[in-house]
C-alpha cells in the first residue's frame, strides 16, 4: 500500500450533473456539484442540452473544486475520471476533458465505473460513518439502474440481479408524472409520502427472479388506478396525494426489501450497503434501519452528499486504483454500457 500523500481530481459527467472533487487519499476536499435546471421544462434530461452543459460548466467547476481544496494542479497525483455507464454526450465532455489535463500535467489517467463508485463512496474518510468490510451485499439503486451486486473487494464485484426493465429512479419519477408533480418527482413522492397512510391503496408486487427487478408493470398499474380513480372523482389526486405517494412509495420499498432479503439467504451476508440517487429516499433509508434487528442485518446508508450523482465518489475510486496502478491508457474511449 502506497504511504505518501496523493492528490486525486476527480470528474464526473454521466447524465445532467457536472461535478469535480479533490481528494486527498480517502479524504475529500472539495466536492463541486453544478446541477443542469433546463431540464425541468421538459420533464426529464434531454441528451443533447445535457452534453452542451456540461461543455459550458466544467472548466469552472474545476476551477473551483481546486480553489475550495486549496491545491494547484500542479499537486495532483493522477485525474480520475467517469468513463460510464451513462449518457455518451455527457461521458465524452468528462473522457475529454481528464485525458487532456492529464496528458498537459503528464499524470496517471483512471477510469471509473459510475456504479462501482456508488457502492464503493462507503470508502471515503469519514468520522461519522462506518464502512463494510468484505463481503457485502450492495444494493444500487438510481433513475438508470437497480442492482443487487456482491462486492468480495473493492474491484470484485458481481451483479447477482438487476431490473429486467425500468430503474427504481424511473419508477419514482413516472409515478410523480402521472400525478402531474414536476420533474424531478421521485424527491416529491418522498415528501408527500411522509404525510400519507402507506396502506391506504395497495399496489401489486411483480412476479420475477427472486434476485431480479421488474417496475414497468408496476408503474401501468399506477397509471390504470389514477385513470379510474380520477374518472370518479376528478379531484382525486389532490385530495389524496399524501396517501397515494405513501401507498407507491411502501410497495417500492417492500418490493427492495423482499429482495434484499433474498440476497441474504442466497449468499449468507448480512451487511447491505447502498448507493444510488435513490438512496437519498427517507422511507428507504428509514426501512432498512428499521428491519436491522428483524431480518439481523446491518445496514450501510451514504451521507445524501454521496448519493446522487458526484465526483467524490469517483475520486474515491481513483485514488483505491492508483495504489495498485490501475492507470488507463490515452486512447481509452467513453461508454455509454459499461457493466463491471
């Protein structure tokens, strides 16, 4: 294991936020998030206005990741960067820009799986939080993607199930869009549903893999139950929003749990660790706490700051590769499907 002081840049660009961290080993110094607000109009991230922003914000994000962490690039150690999964106009902004800065600073480029960084954010420095230790079940969980995934180290990881259509993030947000709450609506539902009586209506569970996820049939009998409810009563969703929102959100949430907890007989681990925008979730973050004593598991659950999308987490990445020299090459490309 390397001993000296090493100082990572790290960048992340894989859909609509631009972010940029310091890290110095596991320790971050700055974390800078710019968050694309075009979007909104048009309910969801549009690729194109997504790539043209992250051209426009990540020269001052940057700058400003090295100035809050007090450090010249002239300091840094290696540029670790996201080369995917994600949106390919957006991923090339980022593969571009850390392959010129580190080809202009002749340091080490690294690479990055956006998911593996997810999971792997439990490992940055932090007096508040505890970490895994090997093996663990990871659970990652955002608007592209839900994985169960068995983490044996920090670069062996295996996905044991994963959706077989649409994301837990999607499922939130086109909930929230049939209700007609404004993008993004995953963040509202949670809101909402704190207010509301989580067994009010009840939503079917899908039928699949034990390990694996399905939310798109879920979602059409969302939308089927609001048709009907509205076409009674067309005030129907605004005199019920509380329990609507509670109602999806408890069957999201048991359906994460019941294969959570199918994990656990699988494998025979009993540490879950999650990672993703949608572990920000409070109703998820508040049912895996809650079942610790019932199911006997323990539970890992990120600062917010490490959830959605951002560059600690790569960083944390980059600076576990850089101690094995786990250096990427110039001609390394982005890519938009990047699996572990």
């Amino acid at each position: 294991m390397q001993t000296k002081t090493i100082y990572i840049l790290a960048i992340e660009s894989s859909c609509d936020d631009t972010s940029a961290a310091v890290l110095c080993n596991d320790k971050v110094l700055s974390n800078v998030v710019a968050t694309q607000k075009i979007h909104k109009e048009y309910g969801g991230v549009v690729p194109e206005l997504a790539s043209r922003a992250h051209q426009q914000n990540i020269v001052p994000v940057v700058h400003q990741a090295l100035a809050k962490a007090n450090i010249d690039k002239k300091q840094l150690s290696a540029i670790a960067f996201t080369r995917g999964p994600g949106l390919m106009g957006s991923l090339l902004v980022g593969t571009s820009f850390a392959k010129s800065l580190a080809l202009g600073l002749n340091i080490p480029l690294i690479e990055v799986n956006h998911m593996q960084a997810h999971l792997l954010a439990h490992f940055i420095a932090d007096k508040e939080s505890t970490k895994p230790t090997f093996p663990f079940i990871g659970l990652t969980i955002s608007g592209g993607h839900t994985q169960i995934v068995l983490v044996k180290d920090y670069f062996k990881m295996e996905v044991l199930g994963q959706t077989l259509d649409d994301a837990v993030g999607e499922a939130f947000d086109k909930s929230a869009k049939i209700l007609g709450l404004p993008y993004p609506g995953g963040p509202l539902i949670d809101k909402y549903a704190s207010e509301g009586n989580p067994k009010k209506y009840e939503f079917p569970i899908p039928k699949v893999g034990e390990l694996d996820f399905s939310f798109s049939g879920l979602k059409t009998n969302i939308l089927y139950f609001i048709q009907k409810e509205v076409k009674k009563d067309p005030k129907f969703i605004a005199n019920n929003l509380e329990d609507i929102c509670a109602s999806i959100q408890y069957t999201i949430v048991k359906i994460l749990l019941l294969k959570l907890k199918n994990a656990i007989k699988h494998t025979g681990i009993k540490q879950i660790a999650i990672g993703g925008g949608v572990s920000a979730n409070s109703g998820i973050r508040k049912a895996l706490k809650d079942k610790e004593k019932t199911n006997q598991w323990q539970t890992y659950i990120p600062k917010f700051e490490y959830c959605t999308d951002n560059a600690a987490m790569i960083g944390i990445v980059g600076y576990l590769k850089y101690q094995e020299e786990q250096f990427s090459k110039q001609d390394i490309t982005a890519k938009a499907r990047y699996t572990f």
